[in-house]
C-alpha cells in the first residue's frame, strides 16, 4: 500500500492512521463501480483506467456526464453531502482504485492535505461542469461529437495517433451525452467517415485518425487535463 500511495503522490494525503482500513480493489470493462440511487459507504480514488459516469431519468432514459482518468475521486460528494450516490459509475477499461470506508473518514479525515485534496477535486467537478455546458451551447455538433468519439476511443495515442480504435463507439449514447438528436449524430458520423476521421462497421464506429479529431475538437471537454 505504502508503495502504491508514493507511486501516485498520496503519501501526504492518505496519512497513517486511514491505512490499516484501505484496500486495492480492480474492475472489469463494463462492471459497475457503484449504481445511482445506492446507500454510499465508500469513497474510491481511481489510479489506473477510465471510467464513464451517467444518469438515469425516472422515464429510463440515461445521459453520460463524463469520463474519468487518474486521478479521481468517486463518492467524495455524496461522503461531504451524506447522500445517496448520485450517479452511475461504469468501468470503461480494466480499472484499479483505492477504497476508504466512510465511516473511516469520519474518525481519521480530520487532516488538512486531506481535506485539501477533496476541496481540490470537488471543485474541478464544478468546473468541468460548467465548461461542459458552455461547450454544450457554443460549439456545433461537429466540434462536441469530436471531442466525446476522443473520450470514448481509449485514447492519449494508445496503440499509436493514427491507430484505429478497438472500441467501438454507440450513437444514442453520443447524442445523449452532447445534447443533439440520433439523426443529427448520424449525419455528422457519414461525414466524419467521408473526411477519414472515424471508420463503420457492423460491429459500431471506431476512431480512424486521432490527429484529425483532435484538430477539430481543439481540446476535450469531457476529461480533465492530465
């Protein structure tokens, strides 16, 4: 544990007396971390893979807020708060996180970098939220779509820039995530195909040239700079 926590900074952080209780947990692609609506009891701190966040309307209908890379914290709202969880956390990739009870927290979080840290966190949410949406109301459909294929894809040149993506991409997701009808994302998604930017099969859309959509993205606002 100890060399897990220099490896990510956390040393100062997550102090001695949190440690006996932490424990390393991993995630499958595709297993839920935690689902919305649930009692919350444990705050996780994400240090390897990616993460994808949504949520739920009482009618069914499931809107992705965002994407999360190393480092982030899941649950730390909901810890401040005392409420339930809030939304759905999915494992994009294989993920690794460090989990801390609540109830432990609550005896041994009096620790300024501690607190710190969460303040630090939670403020970036709020303003990768409100980016989000200015983005939402600013950019056209391209640019938006441009930037949620360079979330979804895997990403940061893996496999090479100009390497087609393994994962394929859902357009009711894309339409849900950046506000805009299916017919609309479709239309877009033929053109990205015309200009080489994406591929389509059977299988769903894969990202063709990483370069190009990052030009016409010009920067992602799904994710938190690295």
């Amino acid at each position: 544990m100890n060399r897990v926590l220099a490896e990510h900074g956390l040393e100062e952080v997550l102090h001695p007396p949190l440690r006996p209780y932490m424990s390393i947990c991993s995630f499958e692609e595709g297993e839920l971390v935690c689902s919305q609506g649930d009692p919350g009891h444990t705050l996780y701190v994400l240090i390897a893979g990616k993460l994808k966040i949504f949520t739920t309307s009482e009618e069914g209908k499931t809107l992705i807020l965002s994407f999360k890379n190393p480092l982030e914290l899941i649950g730390d709202i909901e810890y401040i708060r005392e409420t339930d969880i809030m939304n759905t956390v999915e494992a994009m990739t294989p993920v690794t996180m460090l989990a801390i009870p609540y109830r432990v927290l609550r005896q041994y979080g009096d620790h300024a970098p501690l607190l710190q840290f969460l303040l630090k966190m939670i403020t970036d949410k709020f303003f990768i939220k409100s980016a989000s949406l200015s983005f939402n109301l600013l950019y056209p459909v391209e640019v938006r779509l441009a930037s949620y294929l360079l979330s979804i894809s895997g990403g940061n040149g893996e496999g090479g820039e100009h390497s087609p993506s393994k994962r394929p991409v859902n357009l009711t997701d894309a339409a849900h995530l950046i506000g805009t009808s299916y017919r609309h994302v479709n239309r877009v998604i033929r053109q990205f195909c015309r200009d080489g930017l994406v591929e389509r099969s059977r299988k769903g859309i894969t990202v063709a040239d990483r370069n190009k959509l990052q030009a016409l993205a010009k920067h992602n606002i799904y994710e938190k700079e690295q």
